[in-house]
C-alpha cells in the first residue's frame, strides 16, 4: 500500500531544496571570489597546466551547444533527448567549473591588457558574463531539481529563464576567452 504525502509536505520539500541550492550557490560564489581575488596564486608564471583556460572554453562551447541542441529536442517533444542533451550540458558546465577552479587556484586572476583594442568592450561583456553566471548557478540547478522531482509545470517557469542566461554564459565565456587570448598576442 502506497501513501501520497500531502501537498503542503511537497511544498516544504522543495522549499527545502531550493534554500539549500540557494545556499550552495551563495557559498560557491563566495569562494570563488576569494580564489580569485584573494587567494594567492600557487603557479603565477602559469607554466603549469596552461592548456586550461583553452580547455575552459572548449568545455563552454560544447555546455552552449548541448543546450541549443536540448532546446530543439523539447520544442520537437522528444523529452528523453531534451533529458540527455541538458545532463550533457550540465556534464560539461560543471568539466568546466572544474577546470576553472583549478586555473584560478594555480594562475589567479589573468588581467586583459590596458592598452589593448576594445577592451571597454571586453570588460562590460565580462562584466555581464559574471553577473549572468552568478545567476545562473542556481537557476540551472533549480531547474534540474524541477525536473527530476517531476515538478514539469515549475521546470518550464524556471527554465525560460535559465535557457537564455545559461546560452548566454556559455557563449560568452568562450568569447571573452578569444577576446584575451587575441589581446595577449
């Protein structure tokens, strides 16, 4: 014999979850501002492990194309394709965060050059890279929760949100990556 809990049980659940991936997202962003902009580098002459930030990029253009891909598969209806394409992306999302961590941790912060062209547009693209990917941590992991607790009315609120800004941090990234690289020479 089966029982269904109740709704307002439900409600609390995801309450639960939500503050909880609030609070991871809060405590990852917090880190990573201290990695960056705090912690010394452990390898400053970034000899070691230098192909990350390129590795980085990759990783943010196949996050970017799985989610373009995934969005053709909902909007066709194939949810079991949709499914795989957005673990994909979150597979490579979090390759990336990884790597990212690890280059922050032994390189620090990689500066674009002062007197290099277009850096004002550089910084303000970053600027909203940033801003958009401290929003989108949570967002994205919100919105799996959605999903894969079958809450399929809220995953759609939430993901018409989190498509356009997790796209958007994705693609972005790989751009201020060739945006530096190009300025460094």
């Amino acid at each position: 014999m089966t029982t269904v809990a109740p709704a307002s049980s439900s409600r609390s659940g995801s309450a639960s979850a939500i503050a909880a991936i609030l609070l991871i997202s809060a405590a990852a962003t917090l880190f990573l501002f201290w990695l960056i902009y705090i912690h010394p580098a452990a390898d400053a002459a970034s000899v070691r492990f230098a192909f990350l930030p390129g590795l980085n990029a990759v990783f943010n253009g196949l996050s970017a194309t799985a989610i373009l891909i995934g969005y053709i598969f909902i909007r066709s209806r194939r949810v079991a394709a949709h499914r795989a394409s957005m673990i994909t992306a979150f597979a490579f999302s979090s390759l990336f965060l990884v790597g990212y961590i690890l280059h922050h941790a032994l390189h620090g912060d990689v500066r674009y050059p002062l007197h290099a062209a277009f850096r004002v547009f550089y910084l303000s693209l970053l600027a909203s890279h940033i801003i958009l990917a401290t929003l989108a941590l949570p967002l994205i992991l919100v919105t799996f929760f959605f999903s894969l607790s079958g809450r399929i009315p809220l995953h759609r609120k939430v993901a018409r949100w989190t498509f356009p800004i997790w796209l958007y941090v994705s693609v972005t990234g790989v751009i201020t990556y060739v945006m530096l690289r190009l300025a460094q020479g």
